[in-house]
C-alpha cells in the first residue's frame, strides 16, 4: 500500500441556506452537516444532507410562524480538511455568531438500518432537558447524550455555543455485539462507515423519517420558545463533578477550594437568574430578550473553559479535550509523587487553571446577577 499526500490552499464550497424568523430575526439556530463523504457515504453523510434539505424545505414553507431564524449550511473540508469548512465559518462570521446564535445543532449519520437507540448522541449539559424532552415526546425512546468530544464539526466551541447532536441514532450495543460489529463513528453503527460498502442498503426510510421528525422538533423549539431552553445550572453541576474527580485524584497535592467557592457563588446566583425568568412574553418582548441575551452570554463563558484550551475565537485541533482541560493535570499528580520538578510544574499548571476557571466563574455571576 502507498500514499500521495496533497496539501495547499483551495477553495471549498459551503452552501448555507437562511429563514429569517419574525420576532427576533436576528437571534438564530445553526443547524449544519457535512455534504462531503467517503466514497457514496450514503449512512454519512448522504441522510444528513437529505435531513438538512427537508428541513429547510419544511421550515420555509412555515417560515412566518418562527419566531427566529434558522441557518442551514453543509459543510465541505469535513474529512479531508479536518472541518475546514465550518472553521472558516466560525472565523468569517465570529463576531454574529458570538452575539446572536442560540445553538448549533449538527446532523450526521441519521436515518441509518438497524438504529433503534440514542445512546452515542451528544448534548452540552445545558441542553440535555431539551434534547430529553424531544426525543421521548417525538419517538418515545429514551436518550442517553455523551459529552461531545472535539469532532463533528464542533467548530464553535472556543466562541462559547450551546451545541446538541453530532451522530443521530444508532444500533444498540446488544444488537451491534450480535452482529460482531466493532465500534464505529458514523452509519449508526454499521461498519460500511467509511467503507466502499456504505451505500442504499445503509439507509432505513422509516428511520429517517423518525430522525427528521427528532431534528426538527428540536430546532423548532429552539426557534420559537419565548426562553432560550438553556439550563446553566446543569453545566455547574458537571463543572462540580469534574472537580470532584479532579481533586480526589489530586489529594493533598493541590487545593481547588477557590475554584468550589466560586462555583458555590455561581450556584446561588443561577438561583436567582433562573427565579427571575419571565414567565410571560414572546421572543421579540424587552425582558424575554434581556434575559436571553444572558444566557448566551453565560455560554460564551462557561463553555469554552470547559472545552477548549485555546482563547476566544481560536480552534484546538480536532483530538478530545479533557472536561476543564485547564484542571486535568490533576490525574497526573499520584505519578509525581516524591519528584519535586514535576509537582512543582503541575502545580504551577494548575494554579493558572483554577485561575482562568475562577475567573470565568465569576465573570458568569456578575453576568447572571446583572441580568
């Protein structure tokens, strides 16, 4: 086996499609996929696209019942540019998307045989209610959302966007393991992912449906629900579990008492926020869009200290990211044990990441308390 290595600059297509919304057409869902695949890549990413162009389809013919807008673009540069084309969209329209986008919502790998579960799906914490909700008042099955690693077009993470979906619906571990199929990312567990053999035998009319039914229900109530359906206190309840298991595997070795301090202030203030959330109004209504302005304001802070290691508007390449990459090295100090230059570095380490997470926290409260 040998192979050619081709690098360079080149143009790529990205196709977006827009429906303006009508209270408050400048809030907006991204909902995107990749259009590019291996080989016919029918079960990825071929229903992603078929979803994606029906649900634009559907939405613009009810256009004048949204009450924001809705962004719609497929992707190129997914494989073979390792997202080059929703990075160049992060970076081109940074500034709108930090200001106005309420979640991106990615699609791939829906409507595939076999797919009976949402068991390998992804949510951010804060979206895990809605994500909940939809799929078992839309399909009666009940998820089970992964944190999202760094994959999937996740392209958005250090601007600080809410995010649920990546891979739709997927064959169960029993039915997969009665198959002897290995694991796989992408087709809803089928092995022709990424293969020659990913072709119409991979894609299940009834499932698609079902799954079209489950992204457009999502996204619609993102669109239209007077209150973003964000819950903040649920990302402050991981951030506290990550601590947890951060400072058990660091013992006596490092303190991360400024950090739980500042979360426990945070935790009342959310208190608050959420108390004081209007309970009447539409989207276009002057205290609905105040309070909604905070919650993506609170994204912009609490999600990339939790995904990313990089500054504001800049990428981490695409391999996982530890929950609070900052904190991680903590599991690495019972290895040091006894060895002075070492904790002596991790303890530097994590000093500036309690830092940069005490920090994030507080400016998180004072947005919340402000509200």
């Amino acid at each position: 086996m040998s192979t050619q290595l081709d690098t360079g600059w080149r143009t790529i297509p990205v196709l977006v499609a827009e429906i303006p919304g009508r209270q408050a057409p400048e809030e907006f869902a991204l909902l995107h996929g990749h259009v590019d695949g291996w080989h016919f890549g029918v079960g990825d990413n071929a229903t992603g696209n078929a979803t994606l162009l029906e649900l634009a389809r559907v939405f613009w013919r009810h256009r004048r019942r949204l009450a924001r807008s809705l962004r719609i673009a497929w992707w190129s540069g997914h494989s073979h540019g390792r997202y080059a084309g929703s990075t160049w969209y992060a970076d081109t329209h940074g500034i709108d998307l930090a200001r106005h986008c309420v979640a991106q919502v990615n699609c791939d790998s829906p409507g595939c045989r076999w797919a009976t579960t949402y068991n390998h799906l992804t949510a951010m914490s804060e979206t895990v209610p809605l994500v909940d909700a939809v799929i078992r008042g839309t399909t009666g099955i009940t998820p089970e959302p992964e944190r999202p690693p760094r994959a999937g077009d996740y392209s958005f993470n250090g601007i600080g966007l809410s995010s649920y979906f990546m891979l739709s619906s997927t064959m169960s571990e029993e039915d997969r393991a009665a198959r002897h199929y290995y694991a796989v990312g992408g087709c809803g567990g089928n092995i022709a992912w990424h293969t020659e053999d990913d072709l119409m035998d991979i894609a299940d009319r009834d499932n698609l449906l079902r799954d079209m039914r489950v992204y457009a229900a999502a996204v619609l109530r993102t669109l239209n629900a007077p209150v973003h359906p964000l819950d903040w206190t649920r990302t402050a309840a991981e951030f506290r579990s990550t601590l947890d298991g951060y400072r058990q595997a660091a013992g006596p070795e490092f303190d991360f008492a400024p950090a739980l301090t500042a979360l426990d202030e945070l935790d009342g203030t959310l208190a608050e926020f959420y108390a004081k959330a209007p309970a009447r109004g539409s989207a276009r209504t002057a205290a609905v869009k105040r309070f909604n302005a905070v919650q993506r304001r609170l994204g912009r802070f609490l999600i990339p200290v939790n995904y990313s290691r990089m500054p504001a508007f800049w990428h981490d390449p695409a391999v996982n990211v530890a929950p609070l990459p900052d904190l991680a090295p903590a599991s690495a100090l019972p290895r040091a044990a006894g060895r002075a230059d070492q904790l002596g570095m991790l303890r530097a380490h994590l000093t500036r990441g309690q830092n940069r997470l005490v920090w994030t926290l507080q400016q998180a409260r004072e947005a919340a308390g402000g509200s």
